[in-house]
C-alpha cells in the first residue's frame, strides 16, 4: 500500500458488476486490453518524462485512471489520478517518483488480475 493510501488495491465488487454487464468473458477480454493498454501508457509517460510534456503526461495518466476505475483497480486510479493533478507543477524528479507508484499499482493490479481473475 502508497504511504498515506487508505484506498484498497482492488474492489472485486466492481469488477464481478462488469462482469454481470457485459459477461464473464466479455470481462475477461477487456481486462487483458486494459493491462496492455495500461503498460503501454505507462512507457508513453516514461518515454516524455525527458520531454517535460505536462499535458502528455496528464492525457494519459487521466486514460489510466479512468480505466483502471472500471476495472476496481482502486490503488491504480488514485496514483494516476494524483499524476494527472500534479504533472504541470512537478520538477522532473518529483514525476518520475510518481510515476514509478504508477508501475508498482499496475505491478500490483497485473498480479491481481493473474492470480485472482484470469487463472480462474
């Protein structure tokens, strides 16, 4: 758990609601595209921390965010969340901080899901 974090790393009730919307597999396919999506705006933000592209850094943050919400990934959404309120002020070493609490929720969302939800 982030220092300071009250928030849960997953909210298994809002996945088994996606689920109970579009279906057990339709959740399950989606949820393997948001891993990869998920890592890939993960490396787009990693790849513009050189850049100092603030708003390219809080568009993806805000995709990460959003989806991971959707998901029940509730410690992923609020890292991301804090990024995308953030990135405009911080210094470079300060977002890349933040964004590494970015790659251990995801981290930390990818082994839920493969433990708990893809090996069931």
């Amino acid at each position: 758990m982030t220092a300071g974090s009250n928030c849960n790393a997953f909210n298994a009730p809002r996945f088994r609601q996606l689920q109970s919307e579009i279906g057990e597999a339709g959740a399950i396919e989606v949820l393997r595209v948001f891993l990869h999506d998920a890592k890939e705006r993960v490396r787009t933000i990693h790849g513009s921390l050189s850049e100092n592209n603030p708003a390219l850094i809080m568009r993806e943050a805000h995709a990460i965010k959003s989806s991971s919400a959707t998901f029940g990934f509730e410690r992923l959404s609020m890292e991301a969340q804090r990024l995308e309120g953030i990135a405009p002020i911080l210094d470079a070493r300060q977002t890349a901080a933040a964004v590494e609490r970015i790659v251990i929720a995801l981290m930390e969302a990818d082994d839920i899901a493969m433990a708990d939800i893809l090996a069931a």
